[in-house]
C-alpha cells in the first residue's frame, strides 16, 4: 500500500498523534500551516469525501471537535480539499484543523497550558 496516509494509520510512517479510534485518526500535519495543525482522517482509504462510507464520515467532525476543546483553539479553519484541481495532495480524505494566531500574542492554541 503506498498511501501515506495508510501506511500512518498502519504506524509503518511515524506521527505525532492526537487521537486514534477504531475508524479514525488525528495527527499534527507534518508541514503546518499554524502551531497545532492537524489531520483528522478516517481509517477508510479512501481519495474524496463521496468515497468514504457514511459510518466513517460520522466520526470525524465529532473528533475534531475533541481536538479543538482539547487543544484550546479558538479561532481556526477546517478544511478538506478533494482532487488536484481543489489542491489536494495527498489521496486519502482528510480534515485540516488549522488554529489561527490572535492580534495579541500570536497564538490562539495551548495544548498544555489548559
Ligand atoms: P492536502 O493538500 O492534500 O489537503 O494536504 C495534505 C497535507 O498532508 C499537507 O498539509 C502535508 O503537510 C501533510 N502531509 C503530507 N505528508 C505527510 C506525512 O508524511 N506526515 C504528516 N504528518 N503529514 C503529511
Ligand atoms: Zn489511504
């Protein structure tokens, strides 16, 4: 299998996870885009949204939503890019949740001062 994000799921690439159920994963994208970027993917190799099985599907905003009360976020985007037109890179349907900075200090996330 040479998806990357299978082979992540499988644990044969390492990640910085956040959370993993039994049809879901969270981990810190790899590039990020802000402090506590993250990937919510479902375990379901699967490349758009239309692919990926409804029972699948339904985990994955209730665990972003855990990761963003866990993480202290408080503004932040969720995005999910589907084919190379829409900008996605990687094949296998997944979730951004990048937290945004503030004016203030630069940062809206915590993930251990909570
Ligand atoms: P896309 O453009 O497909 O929506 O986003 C793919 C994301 O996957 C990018 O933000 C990229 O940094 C991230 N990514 C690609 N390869 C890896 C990897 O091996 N590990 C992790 N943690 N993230 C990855
Ligand atoms: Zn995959």
């Amino acid at each position: 299998m040479s998806c990357i994000f299978c082979r992540i799921i499988k644990g044969e690439i390492p990640s910085f996870k956040l959370f993993e159920s039994e049809k879901t994963l969270a981990f810190l994208d790899i590039g990020p885009l802000s402090q506590g970027h993250a990937l919510v993917i479902p375990k379901f190799h699967g490349a758009k949204l239309a692919d990926i099985p409804d029972d699948h599907l339904s985990e994955v905003l209730p665990v972003l939503k855990k990761i963003v009360t866990a993480s202290g976020a408080v503004d932040y985007n969720v995005l999910q890019n589907n084919g190379t037109i829409a900008h996605q890179e990687v094949p296998h349907v997944h979730f951004h949740l990048i937290p945004k900075p503030n004016e203030k200090d630069g940062l809206t996330i915590g993930w251990n001062s909570k």
